[in-house]
C-alpha cells in the first residue's frame, strides 16, 4: 500500500503556521509551548483526518480492521464473560494508541510531502521504543487500577457475577441507580487521567523522541489550558466511537482512522513544533548520548 501525498492547497493546509499566536513561553525544563484552542479546531482535524483518509486509503483500512476486530473481541468477551469485559478493554485502550502509531506516521508522512507506505507505519513505533513502552506502561497501570476498581464495585454492590443479559437488567433497574452512579463516576474519572494524560503524549513521543514525563506533563498542560476544547474533543471522540460501535463495530474501520489522523493534527495544532535548529540539536544529543 503506497500513496503520494497531495500536491496545491490540500497539501498547504496541512502544513502548521510557524507563528502561534498565544503560545504560552517555554516552561521551566524545556517543556514545549503550547497554544489555546477554540472548538471549531476539532472540524480543522477532522476535515485533515480525512484528506489523510482520502490520500492513503489502504492504510486506513487496514488500520480500520485491526480496530473492528477488537470490537468484535470485546463484545464476545461481554455476552461470555461480562465480569472480564472492562479489563480486555482497558487492553483495547492500551492497544488502540500504539496501533494508532502507524496512522500519526501517515499523517506526518503526507504534512511533509513524503511517500505514505504500510511498512514505514507499521515500524513507526521502533522511533522511540523506549519511551513509548515507559509512558504506555504507566497507562496500563491506570487502566488496572479502573478495572479493578470495577470488579470492586460489581463485587460490593452484587452477590455473583451477572450474566451479559443480567448486566444490563440490572443497568436499567431503578433501584440499582447508587451502582450506576457509583460505576460511572469511577470510570469518568479514570477515564478523565487517561484522556488528559495522552491527547497528545503519543505522537510527541514518536515525532520529537522525547520522554514519556515530558509528553504526559505537556498533555496535561494542553488540557489545562484548554478545558473547553478538550471536554469537547473527547465528547466528540466517545460519541463517534459510540456511533461506529452501533453496526456491528463496522463504522470503526471509517472512524478508528479518522480519530487516530485527528489526532495527530490535534498534536500539531496544540504543540508548537520544534524549530530547525532545536530539531538538529535534539538528535546531535541523542547520537551523542548513544555513543
């Protein structure tokens, strides 16, 4: 699967501004500059999501299946084992950012005006390995934590397991609604340091070889500083997700690439990029520091 990237004034609006107006100074520690957001930015990524989509159709596809097919796990896994359900997603949720690495390569690849192969995405993760295995270990601890606290909440709330028909009664019983609060509230806010923790961190990690603090912190100050633009983004992904979901998990072949290219451009757009020399200098002292 091979593409080339669009050439005249798709390929210009890909391209980031050099100047951001806004862009907070550089932190204290080098942390990068970040910029405010408004709402219709997210219609900006979606809208370049899908040029990507348009510019390498193979990839998204493929990209697509490998998200589908989860889908159909998870829900084998709810209507067999309804208690184990939230722990094969938290995998799911672990899985689904590094498959997602693959996209962000694509998009870069067509910012710059590169060829967009299947076999340069499928390695983008080997960029900065070691990063991505720290920061995407501390998430699956996170995402532990949640499913336990789950299993908890099932187990003081309930004498036995329900089945997956027995689940969802008990979801829509009235008298269950301290469970249902309880249950929500817990995930919401796990769901909420998982969020907050990566918008960003995962291409920062594979475009700047950066560590994975620095990109957790600086996903953290993105959403800080952008509250209502980041509530908003992550409405919309859980919304369009819910929405692939519904037939069948099918929309997620259309849908996982479209969030994952997203996402990339959220990055761009919130993270103001290093500059030539900054770039140069980062990878003289990784060589060195390899030496």
């Amino acid at each position: 699967m091979n593409a080339q990237p669009h050439s005249g004034e798709e390929a210009v609006s890909a391209e980031v501004p050099a100047e951001r107006p806004g862009a907070e100074r550089p932190a204290q520690g080098g942390l990068p500059e970040v910029v405010p957001l408004a709402p219709a930015d997210i219609v900006v990524w979606l809208r370049r999501a899908w040029l990507d989509i348009m510019v390498a159709p193979g990839i998204a596809l493929f990209y697509g299946t490998c998200f589908t097919v989860m889908g159909w796990l998870i829900a084998w896994t709810f209507m067999n084992s309804p208690q184990w359900t939230l722990a094969l997603s938290a995998g799911f949720l672990l899985m689904g950012p590094f498959l997602a690495i693959g996209l962000y390569s694509a998009s870069r690849a067509h910012e710059r005006g590169d060829p967009i192969r299947l076999a340069d995405s499928l390695v983008a993760w080997d960029r900065n390995i070691g990063a991505l295995v720290l920061y995407l270990g501390a998430v699956l601890v996170l995402e532990m934590l949640w499913s336990r606290s789950a299993l908890v909440i099932f187990a003081v709330s309930f004498n036995t397991m329900p089945s997956a028909s027995g689940t969802l009664a008990l979801i829509l019983d009235p008298e269950n609604i301290g469970f249902v609060i309880t249950y929500v509230t817990v995930g919401a806010i796990f769901a909420g340091l998982i969020f907050a923790t990566s918008v960003v961190s995962i291409p920062m990690i594979m475009d700047r070889d950066t560590d994975g603090i620095t990109a957790a912190i600086t996903s953290i100050r993105v959403c800080l500083r952008n509250p209502v633009t980041m509530l908003l983004w992550g409405a919309t992904i859980t919304t369009l997700v819910v929405l692939a979901m519904l037939p069948g998990f099918f929309g997620l072949i259309v849908i996982g690439p479209l969030i994952g290219h997203a996402t990339w451009h959220a990055y761009r757009k919130a993270v103001v990029p290093l500059t030539r020399e900054e770039r140069e200098a980062a990878m003289a002292a990784k060589a060195g520091g390899g030496n």
